[in-house]
C-alpha cells in the first residue's frame, strides 16, 4: 500500500482541521454515535486498551470532530479515540463540530483510515466500492480525489469477485492480498477453493501459487489433448499477467499466435488499455 496519500488526502483534512473560529466543546459521550461509513470492521481490542489507559493518565488531547445528527452527533474522525473514552468510563468528550455532507464523511473515514494503514485489503475494497457506487464515480475519479494509483483502486476491488470463503480468508489475515490478486488469473474458477484449501494446508507463498496456477491453466483438457506450452510462453504469461495484473493467455498455432487478456469491468477494461499505452 502506498504510504503517501496525496493531495486528495491534503485537502480533505485542511477541510476540517480546527481554526481558530472553531469552538471545543464538551458533549455528553451518551450523544456520541459511530461513523455509519466506518469502513474498518474490526478494532483490536489491545490498540483501544492502549489508548484507554493513555487517555486515564493524559486525558483526550485532541478533540473529535462531529457533526450534528438527528440524534446527538455522528462521529467524522476520532472513533478510536470514542471506544477508548468509553472504555476508560469518561462521560463527556472534547469535540468540534462541523458541518460535514454524506459523501465527504464517507471519504474522510476511509482516508483516516489509510493514512493509518489500518484496513485490511478487503475493508478497503469494500470503501472503495461503496464511495464508487455512493457518489456514482468512476476508478479514475476516484484515484485523483483520494491519490491513490487507479491501477492499486482496480485491484483491491477485483478481490471482491472472488468467493466469499476465499474474501473471508484474506479478510481475516489467513490470505494475502498477493494470494488473493495470483487467484484471480486461475482460469477455471470453479478450481480456486481446491487451491485455496492447498494454500492453506501446505502455507504456500504467493511465488508458489503462481506457479501452481500457471501449471494449472496450463494442463490440457482430456477432450482438447493439447500438448504442453513452451517455457518462453509461460514466461510471457507470467511476465504480461504481473505487468496487466490480470489472467492473461498466449497460444501459439502454425501460422499465427493469439493473446488473450482478461478484464472484468469497464473500469478495468480501461486501465488495461492505459497500461498497454505506457
């Protein structure tokens, strides 16, 4: 993941850091609700057991920023800071609040959380789906408001496809992004929980499962009897698909030879071609 979040990230936060004009308040912890666009689903319990007690010895030494809700105030940046408050048993908090619309709490959370590197590959693939379909954008727009690589954007949210046993395993630690990202470019997909459950048995490295699925999309079918590809092929597969970040096929006949490149979305059609244009 690329540390550097950009200028999206540069903006966004100058957006609401506190001013001058702006007045610390302390509200009842009670109104405080949590971030309806959080995209991390899980908060480790040591990280907020950390904070607590630093929190009982120094107190909250920056203030949450909220925005008024219906209902007390809904939380834009700080939620750790908010489990750890409660944890420690205070009744009030430190807060400024904003005036802050939908779309721009669900950017602001996501950032936070990035800039942090604290989601998992699957967490982040789900914000960036969820901003894409919220604020009806495109992978393009998308990489220039956040700064992040069209092409990183692209492949977190291919993770989505796979199925969910396997979403779960990268989810939860069990899998890699990289185990994830090699899976995609199995050809026949009705193989991809066999090679998972292989993954898992024999803790196989991402190196190890791309040659195992390059063996695989390899393997003739009984009816076709094709004979075995040429080490050259396979390495130009195996380069083109690290280059493109998709499946990608190369078959060679008497006269003439086809490329086949895998694509998924439009999205992802046009990040191909952009590739392909460098």
């Amino acid at each position: 993941m690329t540390r550097r979040l950009g200028k999206g990230l540069e903006a966004l936060f100058n957006e609401i850091e506190q001013n001058e004009d702006d007045k610390i308040q302390e509200i009842a912890i009670s109104e405080c609700r949590p971030n309806p666009y959080q995209p991390r689903k899980t908060f480790h319990a040591d990280a907020i057991e950390e904070l607590k007690e630093s929190i009982l010895e120094y107190g909250i030494i920056q203030p949450l920023i909220v925005r008024k809700s219906i209902k007390g105030y809904e939380i834009v940046v700080g939620e750790r800071r908010f489990r750890a408050a409660k944890e420690a048993g205070l009744a009030t908090v430190p807060v400024v609040i904003k005036e802050m619309s939908d779309e721009r709490m669900m950017e602001l959370a996501l950032l936070e959380n990035l800039q942090r590197e604290d989601l998992t590959p699957i967490e982040e693939a789900h914000a960036y789906a969820n901003l894409m379909k919220e604020l009806n954008i495109t992978q393009e727009v998308l990489s220039i408001r956040l700064g992040k690589s069209r092409s990183h954007i692209a492949n977190i949210v291919r993770l989505l496809s796979l199925p969910e046993q396997v979403i779960a395993y990268i989810n939860n630690g069990e899998l890699t992004m990289g185990h994830g990202r090699t899976l995609l470019g199995l050809k026949d997909k009705d193989k991809i929980i066999p090679v998972v459950q292989k993954i898992r048995n024999e803790k196989l490295n991402v190196r190890q499962v791309e040659k195992l699925i390059t063996q695989l999309n390899e393997k003739p079918s009984p009816k076709k009897g094709k004979t075995k590809k040429d080490v050259f092929l396979v390495e130009r597969e195996s380069f083109l698909r690290d280059k493109l970040g998709t499946a990608v096929s190369i078959n060679r006949g008497k006269r003439k030879g086809k490329i086949e490149i895998e694509f998924y979305t439009d999205d992802d059609l046009n990040r191909i071609i952009e590739v392909l244009e460098r």
